[in-house]
C-alpha cells in the first residue's frame, strides 16, 4: 500500500530546503574531521606547500620495479612486466640493473647491481623460471643490501632450458 502526499509548490520547496540543509549539516562537519586529521598528520605547522613537496620528492626517489633481467622464450599465459632500464623515450635508466645465466648443467646464477655512484639501496628481489608448458618450476626470494657500485649474485638449482626473469619487488635508497 503506497500513499501519494499531496504537497503544494511552496511546502515541496520548504521540504526540499529542509533536506538540503539537513544533509550539509551531517556532511561538513564529516568533511571538516577529515581535513583536520590530515592537517594533525603533516606534523602540526608544517605548510600544505611542503606536504606536497615531500610526497613529490619521494616519487622522484621511487625506483621502478619488475623484471630487470629474463632468458629464454615466455609461454603467452606468462606475464612480463616493462623492463626498468629505460624502458620508455624520457623515462631516468634505474640504478638497479640485473641479469641471469645457466652455470653447467643444473645451476643458474642471477645477478643484481646498484649501478648508482652515489646512492645505497636496500633491495628485494625474486627469480623465477618456467618450463616450456608455462609451470613455474624456480619461485625464490632474495634480499640485498647494495652499497654504490656494488653487485650482489644468488646461485640456485634450474634447468638451463627454462625461461627464467629477475623480479624487482622493491629497492629502498639508504640514507640521506
């Protein structure tokens, strides 16, 4: 059972005026409480010019991660992520690099480089390799500290035949 309510023009514009003034009422102090928890986090006196200076200087310290280095042919159920080293006109080279080789018969040594001059980095990286049929058949994790200039390589098991990558997960400049 619905009711139809029979309002003139001026009681509906009274209506809706209450209404409209009802939901700013519940929707600004909302609003307010959310710019006041954003300015308490951004330290107190420290002006909005800042907060996004910050925030945009941190991007620009951000290195790209993904695959820095692969071997060998990708099934099309792979995924492969960009290359990091410059991969598009204009984008900076990163300065972790990476590469992978078959060493004998069942042993594969992958290899990451911090090939900044001045910069340390902490690093997470992973290596992967998959099978002709597309089974991933190598899944291992690696950390590294990576002072200026300097290298870090991880043996493991594989099957040279496989394609194999090196995983960029992340890397965290040290210091100032």
């Amino acid at each position: 059972m619905s009711r139809r309510l029979n309002f003139s023009q001026k009681q509906s514009r009274v209506i809706g005026y209450s209404l409209l003034v009802s939901l700013a009422l519940v929707i600004i102090p909302v609003a307010l409480a959310q710019d006041s928890k954003a300015d308490s986090s951004a330290s107190g006196s420290v002006s909005s010019e800042e907060v996004v200076r910050t925030k945009s200087e941190k991007e620009v310290e951000k290195v790209k991660t993904g695959t820095i280095a692969n071997t060998g042919t990708f099934v099309s159920s792979g995924a492969v992520d960009v290359q990091t080293a410059g991969a598009s006109p204009g984008d900076a080279k990163s300065p972790i690099t990476g590469s992978i080789t078959p060493e004998g018969r069942r042993r594969c040594l992958a290899t990451v480089k911090n090939s900044s001059k001045e910069n340390a980095y902490s690093v997470r990286f992973k290596v992967q390799a998959k099978n002709d049929r597309g089974t991933k058949t190598v899944n291992k994790s690696f950390s590294a500290r990576l002072s200026p200039g300097a290298s870090t390589s991880r043996t493991f098991t594989c099957d040279p035949d496989d394609s194999m990558s090196v995983i960029l997960s992340s890397a965290t400049k040290i210091g100032g």
